[in-house]
C-alpha cells in the first residue's frame, strides 16, 4: 500500500518482484502476472468516501506517521483479500480517535 495521502495499491511491477516466483500457483496471483503480461494495471476501488459536498477529507499521511495501523480502520487487513469497510467512519468515530491519540479536533483538521 501506498503511504502518501491517498491510500492506493502499489504498482503490478511492485507485487511481481515477490510474486513471480511465490504463490504463483494461486489463482489471484496468476490473474495479477496475466495482467502484468498484457500491460494493464490492477483496478483500485475506493472502500471508504466522502461525498464531495461533506467538504471531509480523510489524509492517510499523518496517520502513518501517528502510527495507527491500517487494522483500525479496516479490520484485519491482513486476512482479507480485499479491503473492507469495517468501522462506520462517522465524525464521532473520527473525534474519539483523535481525543484518544491527542490529536487536533480543530474543525480544519479535516473539515477543508
């Protein structure tokens, strides 16, 4: 995963470097090197969003660097095979983590 602002997926090139020679006996392994082999990328698809409107906006960078697991928000990450939504990201779930890491709850922290 990606640990800019936006979370994303690395590139096939990034997955391959391992996986064209581990678990190639996997189906979703195999799907990932056939993409690679006809130039394509694999798809993200957004888990969590705000409508435009909401004027919210969710930076992953400073989580990272506050060290808060991925887990937090989306489950056990590391058991799925696809990211899920796992808590319901409301403001009060937002607040409560930030009270709880003693971070900002200025209305601009997120509200831009």
């Amino acid at each position: 995963m990606t640990k800019g602002p936006v979370a994303g997926l690395p590139s096939i090139k990034t997955c391959m470097i391992c996986h064209d020679a581990i678990a190639t006996d996997k189906p979703l392994i195999q799907q990932v090197a056939n993409l690679q082999k006809s130039g394509r990328d694999l798809a993200w698809q957004r888990v969590y969003g705000y409508p435009n409107e909401s004027h919210v906006r969710f930076n992953h960078a400073p989580h990272i660097r506050a060290n808060v697991e991925c887990s937090t928000c989306h489950g056990p990450i590391a058991e799925q095979t696809v990211a899920e939504r796992n808590v319901n990201l409301t403001m009060g779930f937002c607040v409560n983590c930030h009270k709880q890491k003693n971070a900002s709850n200025d209305c601009l922290t997120c509200h831009y």
